[in-house]
C-alpha cells in the first residue's frame, strides 16, 4: 500500500478534486443515475469519495451532480459526516490534517458543462484541479498519487493511462455491394505500442484547465461532441499533455460487466485500494 502523503503537504499545489457525477447511467440498465447505483452495499458515488479523500491530496472535493437530485445531495452530506466520525474516532492519525471541504455543484446537460460548474465552485487559493469520474469508482490511491506528483514537478496537464492491449484496427462504413456483407470495411491497424487507454483523475494547473474551457465554450456542436476528455481541451491550446501509469482496477462502470467486475474486485482478498495497478 502507497503512504497517502497529507493534504496540507507545502511540497504540492493546493489541489481541488472534481469528481463527476452528473452521467444518467442508461447503458448500466438501473433505471436511475450511475453514481446512485449500488456497489458492494454503498452507492457508486460513495466509493469514488472515499478514494478521493483516502489519496490525502485534496483539500477540496467538488462533486458535480444532476440538479435537484436529492439523492446524490443526501450521499453527499453523508460522507461529509463519515469524514468528521472517522476523524473523531481516531484523532492521531487525523493530527495535522485538514479534512477537505466538501462542496456540492448542480452538473450540466454535458460532462464539460459539469466540469465548468465545479470550476465555478472551487476556492479562491486552490492552484491545481484533478478532474475524476466517479465511474471510476475503485482507482487506488496510489494513481492520484502519481498524478499529484507529476503535477508538483512541474507538469502543467498530466493523466494517468495504461498500455493497449488489443489490436485495434481504423474502419469506414461499408459502401456499394460490399455493404451487403458487413457494415464496416478495415482500412488500416494502429501502432499498438503507441497506443493508450486513458483513465481519469486527469490532473491540470487551475488556470490552464480554465482557459481550456473557455475556449472549448466557442466551439460548434460538431467539434463538442469529438471533445471526449479535460485533457483534449488542453491539447487544443498546444499545451503538452504528460502521462503516468494508471490502474487496472480504475475501469469505468458503464455497462452490467463492469458492474460485475468492480463487484468482484471489492470482494478479493486484498481489497482492491491496497493492489498495486
């Protein structure tokens, strides 16, 4: 298990979290939103706030949720509560540490619409932002850790991301009488080697993360729908994009196999928190 560096650290940026948890969960099939969807005897957003508070690096959690709901409100202010109770009951390990500030923002009609409502929210000292999916809901520690890192020694945007495994292969649609065999015709196979599977927090320096967004404010619908991450707004502006090892156990929970596995991952016999990725 990583040691979870303190969240008054003067070695690092004074760093906000965002966790994301606006998403309508249709594709997991429960009829209500993702971060409401039980995992393991708590809520999908109740596991993605514990990892967030157990990295030790944030000394605030911004969570982003659909407006009006109650619900997600409810879970909010009750991890904010378990914070405070597990802090009484064991006030040496707290000595020293702040608890973050746990801060509730309504979520847009788009992820990067959320984001913006969280930027809106963050405290005025806070010069770094780590922007998490709670579908994410399992990453260790330990990536948090390594993003924070990157971003004390100097990286302005940094992600966490992990090796491709599969062939993956560009297509077209099919045209013509081809398109009575199969819909889709291969027109080339990537570079594996070169290839990465992102994951999230994505980690940035406050103001390049805001301008970012104000930028991405000006584009058409076209060029918003392509946007699927923080970290491309930024490489929009130029900004070099840096990258740390990510984790297996940080799948995103989007459809009922990832339900399974994440269950399955709780249920080892190491927990998933204390596996390295």
């Amino acid at each position: 298990m990583d040691s979870a560096p303190t969240n008054t650290s003067a070695d690092g940026p004074v760093t906000a979290v965002i966790v994301v948890a606006a998403g309508s969960g249709q594709r997991l099939g429960y009829g209500m939103p993702k971060a409401k969807v039980p995992l393991g005897g708590d809520s999908i957003l109740t596991h993605a706030l514990r990892g967030v508070a157990a990295a030790g690096i944030a000394q605030q959690i911004c969570v982003a949720i659909p407006p009006g709901d109650t619900e997600l409100h409810a879970l909010c202010e009750a991890f904010t509560k378990e914070l405070k109770a597990e802090r009484r009951s064991t006030p040496a390990a707290g000595q020293g540490v702040q608890l973050p500030v746990v801060t509730i923002v309504d979520g847009g009609a788009t992820r990067a619409a959320s984001v913006r409502a969280a930027l809106a929210a963050l405290l005025p000292a806070t010069e770094a932002v780590l922007v998490h999916d709670a579908a994410r809901a399992l990453t260790p520690e330990a990536v948090f850790h390594r993003v924070s890192q990157a971003l004390a020694a100097g990286a302005v945007a940094v992600i966490p991301v992990m090796p491709v495994v599969d062939t993956v292969k560009t297509v077209e649609p099919t045209t013509g009488d081809g398109a009575a065999i199969a819909p889709e015709l291969v027109t080339g196979t990537a570079a594996r080697e070169t290839l990465r599977a992102v994951q999230t927090p994505q980690g940035f320096e406050l103001g390049t993360l805001r301008r970012a967004h104000e930028t991405a404010a000006s584009l058409d619908a076209g060029q918003a729908a392509a946007v699927t991450d923080d970290a491309m707004l930024v490489e929009l502006l130029g900004v070099p994009v840096h990258a740390v090892r990510g984790a297996s156990q940080s799948l995103k929970i989007t459809t009922p196999l990832d339900l399974i596995i994440a269950e399955g991952l709780l249920e080892g016999p190491l927990g998933v928190r204390w596996v390295e990725g």
